[in-house]
C-alpha cells in the first residue's frame, strides 16, 4: 500500500500532465504486476469488487470511526459537511497508529483483506476495517478509505494513463486502448498481455478506440471551404463498431459493450460480407419501407434484451448506417484519408448487397447558407443536426478536435418547476446540485426530467442555500422543495415512454438559465412536450 500511496501523493501534487505521467511510468516500472493491475483498474474508473460486493455504506464507516474515535455521531456528521470528502475526513479522525505493522501490497489489501469481507455480516466487516485503521499510517489509510468510498479521484485520464503505458512499453497508444476495453475486472496476468508485444488471444474480437466528433461552437464557415468536408446527418441511434475477423463475429458500443446475441440480424450480415472488415456506424430501429427510423425509445427495447424472440425482431428491425471502414481484409485504415476509407467502404457494402448494412448517405450542398437550411429540417428528417467531417482526415483516437465536428440543432426547451435536489460527488459532495424537474398536467407536478449541469458556481451556491431553507420532505439522501423555483430546460429531443410516470421522456435534459423572472404557475405543461414526442 505504501507504494501506491505514494503515487497517489506524487498525483494529487501535481498541476502538469508531464509531471503525473512521469510519476505513472515510475509507478508501473517498479511496481509488482499484482499491484500495477489493481492500480490500473483504480486509475481508470474501477472500484474494489464492482457493484455487487457491500464493504461498508457511508453510514457504517461513519458510526464506525466514531466509536473508534470517541467522538460522538454528530461531530462526525458536522466533520464531513465540512470537509465534504468522506475518506479524509475518516483519515482526521483518526490518530496515527503506535506500532509498525508489516507491510502489504494494494493487491493483498484488496483481495485478501476487504474482497473476503464483501456483503459479510457488518461486524465482521467492521473488524477488518477498523484494524486497517489501527494499522495503517495517515497517508495509507487516506488511500484505503478511498478504496471503501469508491471515490477514488485523482486527476488522472484513463488517456493519460495509456500514455504512460505506451512510453513504458514502446506499443502504440492506440493498441493499449483497444486492449484496455477488455478490461472488465483484474485478473492475473493481465499487464503481460496488455504491454505484450505479440498478437493476444482477444485481440481480433476488439474494437478499436472510437475517435468522437467536438461540438462545433463557431460559425461553420471559419472551417474553409465546403468541398473539404463531409456532411451527414447525425443520427439519434447507438454508435457501433461491427468486427469481423476470421471466425469473430462482434458488436461493440462505444460504451465499451459488448452486444452479442441482441442484434442477431447484423450478425448474420457481417458474417456474409465479402471480406473481413471493422466497420464503424450507428445503429437504428428502422422499420422496412419507412422514409424516418423509430424513436430511441423503440432501440431501447432491443438494448435490454440479450436473445430478442421473433416478435420483438418483427416489431422493431435495425440496420446500421455505416459512416466508416476502419480495417479491410486485415489491414488498419485508419491512418487513410477519410474519402478513400469511404471509397472502400462503399464498394464493400456494394459488393455485399444486404439491406441492414448501408452507407450513411453524403448530404450534398453548394455552400454553408445551404447547409445552414438544410440543418433546420432535422427534426423533421428524425435527425439531430449535421457531422461535419474533413474528407482528408485519418480515423483519430478519442475526442481529438478539428476534423470531425457536430453541428447540432438548437435544443427544444421548456420552462419546469424544480421538485427533487440531491447531493453532488466529490466537490460537490456537500452541495445540492443534481435535481429534478416537473411540468404541469392539469393541477399537479409531474416530473419529467433530471440535470445537474448549467448552473454557475454562485447559482449553484445560492440554489444549495435556498434548498435546505425550503425543504418540505425527505427520502434519503433526497429532499422535496417548496415548488415554486422555475428553469429553462434544454433537451434534445422527447420521445413517448410507458416507463415514465409523464408519459414522456426527454433527451440529454440540462440546465439552460433560472428563470427568476417566472412563477411556479407559468410552467410548461407536459401536453407541451407530449405534442412534440415522437
């Protein structure tokens, strides 16, 4: 533990990208694999037994260092809204230990002491947890309770660190990344295969890391001249890499999933194409014969079912529009030009002929006031406005910008009355700032959208105040306020939904401005948004 203490020192101090890559390539270069493999996992995202396996609750650790501490329940409660980060304040509370225990490693931390414990019995668990406490010193056990809170923050880009492994091992940073998306849970062996400079077992059902396109905030014509960029219409479905190598057969998201078996209908297209190809698109419900695909809702009920039956392939059929060939015949094209991938690509799906794989049409238009009219007919069209991809362009890795941009529509809003406030994380741990949102229908409230983006630091501050003084009732760590504070909010789109107490359901909801202007009565109804859902 003491060495990844350190590293987590060495990260937490520094300001400068070179400075925390030079403490992760020590940290890798030194460290035993069981504990580099952990550290990776902790680095990227991942939390000790994923979350299925119950350490301790945020109110067991706090009754708990109390009892250890002697201070009573309220002080520590007051110590925390304080400070507002639970693993430092359980570290305050606690005195340095008398005696030198021997040293562990984070590997045998986590799975020999607090992996056995997962969803024991509490006193049990509070055993093991409080010995830790008596054992380690401030420094390590800041980092323990990191482990327990889940929260363990650090500055860090799960990029960042693929670039330390790259300049450790000599691989491409491309390749790390394709192989880190297989990395589901810490498992022996797993650095040599990730830093191996041979071919591994998994590596031909991989994706690769999906370069994703910037909102584009100028006036598009600061771009240059239409001729050098592509237009499609960019669609409201889910973004996929179809692979087929060899026997591999895969559908990846760029959630980083996995989805065999939900689409088989695709599977059965690729597994007749040509050639082996990677090919990169989006994935839409779309009904045969029909000029618009169906609402994301309608995909949604593809999504959750892993072997959907016929009805359901009946009701709802997908197809991929493909915007990209990343490999052919196993060569990588992604350093080629975007019009010459496209090119192949076109002549792959030609030469297959299957109506489930087709070319994301090129949308075609003599300059940017074209394109600019043309933009405001994408609800109409299903679509959410433009992709604006320069036609020399290589297929980047992440969300690199200048050369593939979304050029979206301005968003649909509403006027909703603020109902539901909870606490943030991290920095925001001790602030109300993820809330929930209601329109009318007829006399009552009914919620219809949450967000926790848009505010400014001063609205955030002066919303926390008005919360606590307005607070009607609690459900957990939840309150009910006093309806009455009004918000613009924008959203994407809104479909129509079974599964919402409204009727409905909106797109990417966020904050757009508080209307201090505009009493609770003068809210949207939610007619207004039903009229509008597709």
């Amino acid at each position: 533990m003491r060495r990844f203490a350190a590293l987590y020192r060495r990260l937490d101090r520094s300001t400068g990208l070179l400075e925390k890559r030079a403490a992760l390539v020590d940290y890798f270069r030194d460290a035993p694999a069981r504990d580099s493999t952990w550290a990776l996992w902790l680095l990227v995202g991942g939390k000790v037994g994923g979350a299925k396996a119950r350490i301790a609750s945020s109110t067991e650790l706090r009754a708990w260092v109390a009892q250890e501490s002697g201070l009573p329940e309220w002080l520590v409660d007051a110590s925390y809204d304080q400070v507002g980060d639970l693993a430092e304040t359980l570290t305050l509370l606690l005195d340095e230990p008398t005696t030198a225990t021997a040293e562990l490693g984070l590997a045998d931390w986590i799975q020999t002491r607090l992996l056995p414990i997962a969803n024991a019995d509490a006193p049990q668990r509070r055993e093991v947890i409080v010995d830790a406490w008596r054992q380690l010193p401030r420094e390590q056990r800041f980092v323990f309770n990191k482990l327990l809170t889940g929260a363990l923050r650090v500055g860090v880009s799960q990029g960042l660190v693929q670039q330390a492994l790259a300049q450790l091992s000599g691989l491409d940073v491309s390749l790390l990344a394709q192989r880190m998306l297989a990395f589901k849970a810490p498992s022996e062996g797993f650095m040599a295969g990730l830093l191996s400079p041979l071919p591994q077992p998994g590596d031909a059902a991989l994706p690769y890391p999906f370069f994703l396109a910037s909102p584009l905030e100028a006036e598009p014509p600061t771009l240059g001249e239409i001729d050098e960029w592509l237009l499609e219409w960019k669609w409201d479905g889910i973004r996929v890499q179809l692979i087929r190598r060899d026997a591999d057969i895969a559908l990846w998201s760029r959630g980083e999933e996995r989805m065999d078996g939900r689409f088989p209908e695709i599977e059965q297209e690729l597994a007749a194409l040509p050639q082996d190809a990677v090919i990169d698109g989006e994935l839409l419900a779309w009904q045969e014969g029909a000029l618009l695909p169906m609402p994301f809702t309608a995909l949604q009920t593809r999504i959750q079912r892993r072997r959907p039956g016929p009805k359901i392939l009946a009701q709802t059929p997908v197809r991929v529009l493909c915007y990209d060939l990343l490999e052919l015949g196993g060569d990588d094209l992604r350093t080629q030009p975007l019009l010459e991938r496209r090119q192949m690509l076109a002549t792959l799906l030609h030469n297959h002929g299957g109506a489930r794989l087709q070319l994301s049409p090129e949308v075609a238009v003599e300059d940017w006031s074209a394109a600019a009219v043309l933009r405001e007919q994408a609800r109409t069209r299903g679509v959410e406005g433009f992709m604006l991809k320069r036609r020399s362009s290589p297929y980047r890795l992440g969300r690199k910008r200048g050369d593939w941009w979304k050029w979206k529509v301005a968003p649909l809003t509403v006027d909703a009355v603020l109902l539901y406030a909870q606490s943030g994380h991290g920095r925001r741990s001790t602030l109300y700032t993820d809330y929930t949102f209601g329109l009318w229908d007829g006399d009552r409230l009914v919620p219809v959208a949450k967000a926790y983006s848009g505010l400014d630091d001063a609205e955030i501050l002066a919303l926390d105040r008005w919360v606590r003084a307005h607070t009607t009732e609690r459900f957990g760590p939840v309150r009910g306020v006093v309806p009455e504070q009004v918000f613009e909010i924008g959203f994407e789109a809104v479909n129509l939904s079974a599964r919402h107490k409204s009727g409905v359901a909106v797109r990417f909801p966020r904050i757009l401005r508080w209307r201090h202007d505009k009493p609770a009565a003068e809210a949207d109804k939610v007619d207004t948004l039903r009229g509008i859902a597709r």
